[in-house]
C-alpha cells in the first residue's frame, strides 16, 4: 500500500511547501483538491503545460507521484449537469495530460446523506464520464458519500461499469459513520471496485461529528487496511484532512507528521 495526503488538508501552502513537505516525510503520493486559492485544478501552475515537465522530474526524482486529482463534479445535483460535466471532463483530460491515473467525483457536496441527491441522474452522467475517460488512461472514481456511503446502494450503482475506467473512491469515514458499516461489510459489498481509499478519523459529540487526527477516534482504520492487504491491495490510502471547509482543524504540518507515523506503525502491524 502506498501512502498520499490531500492537499484539502493545507490551503494554505504554496506547491514547494506541499511538495518538500510530502518529499521529506517520505510519502508516494500527492493528491491534488487544490492548491493556494486555486481549486481548479487544470488551472494550477504547477499542472499546466509550461510547468508539468519540471513537476513531474521532481516527483520522479523523490520518488512521488500525483495518484489523483479530486475534483468536485457533483453529479446528483439538479440544475448544474452541465457545468459539473465540464468540469469533471476537464479533470479528465488534465490527468491525462500529466499522467494522473483517477479523477474523482461525487453525487453531492455533502459527506451525508440528503434527500436532493438523483441517483439516476448521477448514474447516466458517471456512465457518459467513464466513456469519455477510455483511451486516456484516466478512470473515473466515485466516491462512497451522500446516499453512495450506503454500500448496497453504491454496489446497485457500479453494476455494469467498465472496470478500465470506472471504479469507487473508498472514503472509510463515511459509510462507518452515517451507515454505520464495519469495513468488513462495505468491502464485502464493494470490494471488487475499490482503487483508492480516503482515510480520516471523527468522534460523535453531542450527535455532531469532531474530527480527530489519526488514531484519537472511533474510525477502524487498521480492520480496513487489514482488509485491503489481505486482498492484494497495492493503492493509495490518502489523508483527506478537511482544513480547506473547518479553518479549526489542527495546522497541517503537525497532522501530516502525525498521519504518515501512525500509518507506517498500522503497515507494521501487518506484516
């Protein structure tokens, strides 16, 4: 398994902070939802075309690579299809570009589940988007939120997707949290379309969710792991500290510190 952060976790960190950083911690991967004040991510500096030759020497170099850009393409949202369609479209042609193999979307903005999500929706656009991803060597992730942390449901909605250019996000946090799920049975259910999986840790707290670093909350990270190593799992499990949407949370450099130590002790634990 290699390991990653989302650049959701320090908004505000220029590309040279985030690449030293993730260099100097010995991480494999940058995963890209932004960088300083620019979110979309055809558009950052250090992806465009005068400047991926010299990101993508650096990243060779310290042994990395950008294993996803997480775009925020809802695709269960009435009234913005076609806005989202270009913009997860976009992400698909900039990961081809540079050599990123996923892209992810969602069907809402929202980690829980709501009543405004359209499942039918969300299913005919993921299918236009995996179509318009072959022959990039780009597959197109959907993410285990909103009404898709319910592991039936997501399973209902990956029937018949082309496994070169489809496949799920697996966001621990959200089908254990709203579903309450043990990760034996979302694996069970999804496991044959799992790529990639997003990692945090929460407590409930007077019924509202707190999020905590690595290892301080409820979430089973290591049953998770444990199962994925037993099934040959080689990808990514990525931190998605959610400081761009909660300032509150703990500065980055500590969590990242904290993150990459705890999960090199849970790979010990597996061996």
């Amino acid at each position: 398994m290699k390991i990653a952060f989302s650049t959701l976790g320090c908004p505000g960190w220029s590309w040279n902070e985030i690449f030293a950083t993730a260099k100097d911690m010995g991480l494999d991967g940058i995963e890209i939802r932004g960088v300083g004040n620019e979110m979309f991510a055809p558009k950052i500096k250090a992806l465009d075309e005068a400047h991926i030759g010299r990101t993508r020497e650096r990243l060779e170099k310290a042994g990395m690579t950008i294993p996803m850009l997480t775009s925020g393409a809802c695709l269960g949202l009435i009234g913005e299809v076609d806005s989202y369609l270009e913009e997860a479209k976009a992400y698909i042609d900039c990961a081809s570009r540079i050599g990123t193999p996923f892209v992810r979307v969602v069907v809402t903005t929202n980690p829980a589940p709501t009543d405004e999500e359209d499942l039918l929706q969300a299913k005919a656009l993921y299918d236009q988007l995996c179509n318009y991803a072959k022959g990039k060597n780009v597959c197109v992730l959907i993410e285990t939120a909103g009404m898709l942390a319910d592991s039936r449901a997501m399973k209902s909605f990956m029937r018949g997707v082309d496994p070169e250019s489809g496949g799920v996000l697996w966001d621990l946090h959200h089908p254990y949290r709203y579903f309450h799920e043990a990760p034996a049975e979302t694996y069970a259910l999804i496991g044959p379309w799992v790529k990639y999986m997003h990692v945090k840790d929460s407590v409930v707290q007077d019924k509202k969710i707190v999020y905590r670093m690595m290892g301080y909350g409820d979430v089973p990270v290591f049953d998770a792991l444990k199962l994925l190593d037993d099934n040959g799992y080689t990808g990514f499990i990525s931190l998605e500290w959610v400081k761009r949407w909660n300032p509150d949370l703990q500065e980055p450099g500590i969590v990242f510190a904290h993150f990459i130590n705890y999960m090199n002790f849970l790979k010990g634990q597996l061996k």
